[in-house]
C-alpha cells in the first residue's frame, strides 16, 4: 500500500507565512505539521512507500525536509514529486494532483491519500484495517459539531453500513454535522476510473468533487475519525492547533 500526501497547494490565505514556506511544512507544537500527518500514518500494515506531492516552489523544501525526517525516524522511503506549478492561477488541484502522481509512478497498488494540512489527535492505522476489510473507496468522516461549519466542508450521510448514500461539498442548507476530511483510501482497482474522471474534464481541484461523483458509481464507504481534527486553513486555527497540540 502506498501513501500520497497531497501537498502542492500555494494557501494564499496564510499569507506571508507561507510566501516563502510551503503550509505543510509550517510548525505546530514546534513541528512541521506534515509530520504529525506521518506520525499517525506510518504504522499502516503494509506501507511500502511516502509521496508527497509539491509544487515547483517549494520543491526543494519538501526535498529538504524529508531527508532530515527519513534520517531520524523509522519508515517507509519518502519520494517527493513535483508537479511543476509555480503559482496558484496554474495549479493542477488536489485530483490533477493525485492522477499526475498515479501516473508518474505508474502506481498499481492501494493507496491512502491525506492532505498535507489536516491534523489527527490519534493513530490511523485502524482506519487502514477497515479499508483493507471492505477492498472500497473509503472516506474519512469527523463530526464538526454545528451545521455552520459543515457548510465550508462537505455533507455525507450515510446507510447503516457506513455506506455513502448522499453526499453534497459546501451545502448551504446542511442537515447533519457529518463532513467528509482529507483522508481517503483508493483501492488498486479503482485507480484508473479515478485517471478517467479527470481525462473527462470533471473538476480536479477539490479531492471532495471526486468523492460526489464516485458513491453513485460503486459503493464508498465512511470511517468516523477518533479524536481531534484540524483543517488548517487559516491563522486562527493555525493558532489554536498550536495551542492543542503542544499540550498532547
């Protein structure tokens, strides 16, 4: 099973921090948040291998930052790609993003895929067993808590198996506090439809589109994240991330 961090975003809404520093590797609790990401992934059973995709900008960040990561803590080699971007007008999105990396490693195993800037309180190697159970595209569930902040993510429901029976990216009348997060798992036999959903000119830029136009298709299940989770999105939550984080 591999692993692909989606990582070449500008997030120009963290601007200057991450003028002259890629978000991922902004720190929290004194670390880069992209390895908090790592930490809770790498006991995966099976993990052969770490990709994270960059953007030409800070590709020689990741470069850097992953050789001192590799050096100091037992894991999987970490490959980073660039996707050859050096702006936000000609980026390729969150999907161009994952397709270009499929394609690039001519990848033909499972993956799980997670965002670059989405914190985890607790490991996710139980999330890995469900996927490897069920052999479907899962997604990654929190309950945010209010219908106001589920507007800025994405509203799934579900069957009583876990099942995704509707699922709507930033509804403005939302029903339930159940989001979809950043965090996927792709088995090996849906790579190519996910390469044919971009070759058709459907939305590549947020992972979550992906998801709207795969559960009417074939079954995609949900697993309910434990703990604590962080989009971070901006200088406040950037903040209160710190906050929480320093104290775990």
């Amino acid at each position: 099973m591999k692993l692909i961090i989606l990582a070449a975003g500008y997030a120009t809404r963290l601007h200057p921090l991450t003028l002259t520093r890629p978000k991922p590797l902004l720190e929290v609790a004194g670390r880069p948040m992209v390895e908090h990401v790592l930490d809770h992934l790498i006991g995966v059973p099976g993990l052969t291998d770490v990709t994270v995709i960059s953007n030409e900008k800070f590709y020689g960040h990741f470069q850097a930052w992953a050789k001192t990561y590799s050096t100091g803590n037992p894991c999987p080699p970490i490959h980073v790609l660039s996707d050859g971007t050096m702006d936000q007008e000609d980026r390729l999105g969150a999907i161009g993003d994952l397709v270009f990396a499929l394609k690039t490693q001519s990848v033909d195993e499972d993956v799980i895929v997670v965002a670059g800037d989405n914190l985890f309180s607790q490991d996710l190697t139980a999330f890995a067993e469900f996927c490897l159970q069920k052999k479907q595209p899962v997604l990654g569930v929190y309950d945010v808590g209010r219908l106001e902040y589920t507007k800025k993510y994405s509203e799934v429901h579900t069957d009583m198996e876990g099942q995704i029976t509707s699922f709507e990216e930033k509804p403005k009348q939302p029903n339930t506090t159940v989001i979809g997060i950043a965090l996927y798992y792709y088995p090996r036999e849906t790579l190519q439809v996910i390469k044919d959903y971009v070759a058709k000119g459907n939305n590549a830029d947020q992972p979550g589109r992906l998801i709207q136009w795969l559960y009417p298709r074939m079954p995609v299940y949900t697993w309910t994240l434990p703990g604590l989770w962080y989009d971070i999105g901006s200088k406040e939550t950037l903040e209160e991330a710190n906050r929480i984080f320093a104290d775990m």
